[in-house]
C-alpha cells in the first residue's frame, strides 16, 4: 500500500513540474506572435491611416491597382483623382484604395532645389574667379 502512495506521488510531482514548463512554453509562443505578427501590423496600420489622413488635393498618388494621379477632391470616405494627361479621366474612390501618397510640395521642390544648387554653384565659382 506504501508503495502505491509513493508512485502516485511521485508521477504527481513529476506531471506538476511538465505542466509549470508547457504554460512557459504557452506564453512564450504568444509573446512571440505578439512581436512577430500583431505588433508590426498594427504599426503599419498606423503608418496608412496617418499617410491616408494627411492627403492634400494636388498629391500625387499610386493606386492598389498601380495607376498614378493627382487628387482633385477629397471627402470623408472617398477622393477624386484625375489621371494622365487626359484632363477628362476623373475617377471618384476610395481613399482605401491609395496605396501611396506624394505630397505635392515634395514633388514641386525636388526639381526646384537641384536648380536652386545648380545656380549657386556657378555663383560660387564667379565669386571664387
């Protein structure tokens, strides 16, 4: 009778310290998850409803289906954009599916500012002479 008391309690033992090492391994795992799916998608999700609340009419733009344009009205929920030359090619959607936005003044300034450089190069080399 002893003997079966001392097996019962040792397998007992023996179970308890198995179960204490699978919750570790649980909660390790979901850490894991966690860091490794949940939290960058909610950084990215951030990221686009920052990027997509910040649009401007005159931003450029690239749709989830590749097509460039430029915002020409935007409302809560949708935004028109015209695309290519085609000055009659206006298409209302939703802001959901802009997949990047270019702000206009970046766009405006980059070709302006490697002018601006180009001109005072050539001031300094004047001044130098």
């Amino acid at each position: 009778m002893n003997l079966m008391f001392a097996t019962s309690t040792a397998s007992s033992s023996s179970s308890g310290l198995g179960m204490g090492t699978m919750i570790i391994w649980i909660a390790a795992m979901v850490l894991l998850m966690y860091f490794l799916m949940i939290r960058p998608q909610k950084k990215e999700q951030k990221r686009v409803t920052a990027m997509l609340s910040d649009m401007a009419v005159g931003d450029s733009v690239v749709t989830t289906g590749g097509f460039y344009g430029v915002i020409l009205d935007i409302t809560d929920d949708d935004v028109i954009v015209e695309f290519g030359n085609n000055k009659n090619c206006r298409i209302p959607m939703r802001k959901s599916a802009i997949a990047e936005v270019e702000k206009a003044q970046t766009a405006a300034s980059a070709p302006a500012a490697a002018e601006d450089d180009k001109g005072t190069d050539s001031k300094d080399k004047k001044a130098s002479k």
